[in-house]
C-alpha cells in the first residue's frame, strides 16, 4: 500500500513537472483563486455585523467611550458623521455599561458642573455656572424628543432688583438640530416653549424663541394667534366625542339587531368660544321689618322766645343754685323755668340696603350646539327548523322602539336643533371587504436576517465545491488527459523501436512510459551513446515513414 502512494506520488510529481507552461500557469492561477475565494468566505463569514452605538459624538465623550471599548477589547469601527459602530450583539450591553460610567456626557454640562466648585469662587462665576448648568439641563430635556437630533439652550436672565418699575422678563432662545427627514409640529413646538418657561421663574411663553438647524423660525406664530395651536386639540376632542357617541348606540343596539348588524355615524358641533357674563338684579322693595337698616339719621328743631323771670332786684342778678331736679324734664317743664317754645320741629331718615344680586358666569369652552345622528340598521334574520335564512324588515313600532332608545342615549334635545334618521335596509353581504394589507414574506425584517444568516453560512460550502468541482477537477482532468495522449504516443514509437531493435528498445520503451520528460531525455542520451545502431534505426524508420 506504501509503494502504490509513493508511485502515486511520483506520478503526480513527474506528471505536474512534465506539463507545459501554459498549463502550469493555469493551474497555480486556480489553486491561488481557490485559497483567496476560501479566504474571503472565511473573513466575511467571521466578520460581525455592526451597528450604531452611538452618533454624533464629541471628540471628549468619543476618546472615553473607544478607551473603554478597548480595555474591554471589543472591535469598533467609525463610520460618516463620527457614528460608532461595534458588534450588533453587544450594542444594548454596552450602552448599559457606558452608562454607568457616566458616558457620553454630551456636549453640553449640566447640573454636575455645581459639584465641582472651588472655594472662594465670586458670586458672579457662581451665577455664570448655575445658569450654564440651567441651560445644559433644558438642552438635555429637549434632546429626548424623537424628532430632535441636538439642542442647544440659550438663557437670558436679568439681574434682580427692588425697583418694580425697572424689573425686566427673562427670555430664551432654542436652537433644534432634527434628524432628517423629521419636522416639529406646533403641539411638539408648542410643548418645548411651556417646558422652557415653566423652568425658569417669571418667563412668560411669549419671550421663548424656537428655531431649527435651517434658520426657520418655529414659534413665529405663537404670539398673536394662540388659538391656532388647539386646532388640533380641539379637532381630537370633537372626534373622540363623535366616536364616544357612536359606541353608545352601538352597545344600546347589537343586543337587539345582533353584532355587525347596525352601523352609526355622529356629526357634532361644538362651540370653542370662551365667554364670560356678569349679571346684576335687583328685587322689589321688602317690608321694613324685613330689611336691614343702613343709617339713621334724626333732627330736631325748636323755635320761640323766653327770659329771664321772678322779682327785679339783686336776687335775680344772683347765680342760681344748684340744681335739686333731673336733667330730664317733663314736657311743660320749661314753661315752670321761664321759657316758652311758639314751634318744634323734628325729622327722623332711615335708610335701609338695597337687595341685589350679582352673578359672575364663565361658559366652558367646547359645549355641544347640535348634534346630527345617522343609524343604519340590517333587516333581522331568522332560522326556520330546516335551517333556512330568512330575514324581513322591522315593523314601524319596532323602529319607533329603536329610535327612542338611540334618543335616549344620545341625549337628544330638539331645541338645541339635533336631528336623527334611523334607516332600516339590508346590508349588502357582497360588498367587497377591505383587505388588510399584509407585508410579503421577503420583506419582513425577520426573514431578511434569517435569508442573509443563510446565505453566509451556504457561500463558503458552495464556494469551495464550486472551485474544486469547476476549476480544479476538470483542469487536472485536461492535464492528464494530454499525459496520457503522449505517453500512449511515445509508447507507440517504442514498440516500433523494439520491433526493430531488439529487446534493449523494449526496455527502453518500457522505461519510458514510466518516466518523465526529464528523465526520458536522460535515456534518450544514455540510450544513443550505448547503442548508436537502435538510434539510427528508429531514424531510419521515421524517415520511411515520412516518405
């Protein structure tokens, strides 16, 4: 079994050495496609598949996260737009370590720049630093909307002070980056303009500036025209009335007309105007026992003459003497004391309050002016004992029984001016039903990376048969095939050579289908000085031959 593999060997050996050139060339170009297809199969195929770690990094955050990648020795890779790239199946891992660490911080500081405060910083570096880390939070903030790629916040804060005349608003500028192909609508512009106004004290919306990375002012509209900004509000809210109406005269109607059997439709109109009304009513005049007094007011005049009275003399002129009666006297006192009154006069004002009543009222927005219903209800089916489908229309007191319900539940009131049209018809069971439209197989996302995973791993096998049953078996078959049309070709000058020369050309003959080119020159030689005569002979032959 050794001597058949040697001679195997060297068959092949001699067989390789004795082709010619053209051939040897192409065969070394096959072998070394062979190994570079193998090659690249194997590195492809061993490559992992990257995805985005993070993007738009800062020169700072992206020398800390690739240091960190490499003590971990995890490949990465950039790619445009400073995106890191590492394996896809160590991605969500590494955000969770990243993060950890603290890392990316951005490029902007928050709220840890105040850790970092050294002793004897001036109160207006603390001022400086507070609100650089007031305005890297609010960037942060606005940062986790989809939309928005990148912010950047830009605060302008007014130095206080005691003087209310002189005291001036805060104001803010936004500048969005957003990703592209995305916009803002005015709910999210909107929504960014109370976020940065509700964080800093005394900032009306109205001085919080929004723009994006074009230059395109996004807030312009803001200022004079608040009430466009709920058109979106306020036409989610009449739709989800309108729906809320429908569910309910769904539910009050499918236990009775059976499920896909009624169809509703509901248009409301609603009134957005804000309005407030301030009424003040008086009542009539109540009774005087009844009321409250407000003020009282008595006067009292008395008009006469009267002097002084009793015998002229010194004791009149004298003073009088105490007085031995009280203060009060009775009516006709004054007559006894030498005063006479011809006139009195007395008024008595009393003023009671007034009974009014003042009412302040504020009208919510959105209050329901008129409500439209439309209900569309299938003709009932029954089933007889031989399972035969019938149906018929509802009778007029069933469809009264009907509309009552639906008014009922919609709340129905005909001086607010709602209407109902309730309409029993069969349903046509023919009409061609919307069709969900279904994602094909080859483009759903799973089967795509099954398809991709597949083919990675059938390239390599096919490559290799391919190049081993299409390139390097049919060239070894070409290059033995010819070996073997000139061995049979110099086996045939031989026999000739021995049947005239004699038992040394068999020999040699013999010998030489067994060697190579090389060696058979060698013989040639060898033969050609050992015996001249077998030489000259086979000359002789082949130019008879030609003759």
């Amino acid at each position: 079994m050794a001597d058949t593999d040697t001679n195997t060997n060297v068959s092949m050996a001699r067989l390789l050495f004795g082709m010619p050139t053209q051939q040897k060339l192409a065969l070394i170009i096959a072998v070394a496609s062979t190994v570079a297809l193998l090659a690249g199969l194997f590195l492809w195929g061993s490559t992992p598949d990257y995805r985005v770690l993070y993007a738009n990094l800062t020169e700072r955050d992206g020398g800390s996260v690739i240091e960190s990648l490499q003590q971990q020795n995890i490949p990465y890779k950039f790619s445009e737009g400073g995106t890191l790239m590492v394996p896809a199946d160590k991605v969500h891992e590494l955000r969770l370590q990243m993060a950890a660490k603290g890392l990316p911080k951005g490029g902007t500081v928050g709220f840890e720049l105040m850790e970092n405060q050294k002793f004897g910083t001036s109160q207006f570096l603390e001022q400086v630093n507070y609100q650089r880390a007031l305005e890297g939070e609010l960037a942060r903030s606005v940062e986790t909307m989809a939309p928005v790629a990148s912010a950047r916040v830009h605060l302008a804060i007014p130095k206080p002070t005691v003087f209310a005349r002189e005291q001036q608003k805060p104001g803010a500028s936004v500048v969005l980056s957003l990703h592209a192909g995305r916009t803002l609508d005015a709910t999210q512009v909107s929504a960014i303009v109370h976020l940065i106004s509700s964080s800093v004290s005394n900032m009306p919306s109205q001085a919080v500036t929004v723009v994006d990375q074009s230059g395109t002012l996004l807030s312009s509209a803001r200022d004079n025209a608040s009430e466009l900004l709920m058109d979106a509000t306020q036409i989610k809210y009449v739709r989800q009335i309108e729906m809320d109406y429908v569910k309910r005269i769904e539910d009050i109607l499918m236990p009775l007309t059976g499920m896909q059997n009624v169809r509703a439709q509901v248009t409301a109109s609603l009134d957005f105007a804000q309005s407030e009304q301030t009424a003040e009513t008086y009542r009539p005049n109540q009774a005087p026992n009844q009321a409250s007094v407000r003020s009282l007011q008595t006067q009292e005049t008395l008009n006469g003459t009267g002097g002084a009275g009793g015998v002229p003399g010194a004791l009149s002129n004298q003073p009088p003497v105490p007085a031995t009666a009280p203060i009060t006297s009775p009516a006709g006192a004054a007559a006894g004391l030498g005063a006479t009154a011809s006139n009195a006069h007395k008024e008595l004002t009393t003023n009671y309050e007034v009974d009014r009543t003042i009412q302040h009222t504020k009208l919510p927005a959105g209050a329901i002016k008129r409500l439209s219903v439309a209900v569309v209800v299938n003709n009932p089916s029954r089933t007889d004992k031989d399972g035969k489908v019938t149906s018929r229309p509802y009778t007029e007191a069933e469809i009264a029984q009907l509309t009552a319900l639906v008014k009922e539940t919609i709340g129905f009131d005909a001086k607010r001016g709602d209407s109902l049209n309730l309409l029993n018809s069969a349903f046509n069971s023919d009409a061609p039903q919307e069709a969900v439209a279904e994602i094909p197989m080859w483009k759903q996302p799973d089967n795509i990376a099954l398809a991709k995973d597949v083919l990675k791993y059938l390239l390599i096998p096919g490559g290799i048969g391919f190049l081993l049953l299409g390139v390097i078996r049919p060239a070894f078959r070409t290059v033995v095939a010819q070996s073997a049309a000139q061995e049979e070709a110099l086996a045939a000058q031989y026999s000739q050579v021995a049947h005239h020369g004699g038992n040394a050309a068999g020999q040699y003959a013999a010998q030489q289908a067994t060697n190579s080119y090389d060696d058979n020159l060698q013989l040639a030689k060898q033969l050609a000085k050992d015996d001249p005569k077998i030489v000259a002979t086979v000359v002789k032959q082949w130019v008879n031959k030609d003759e």
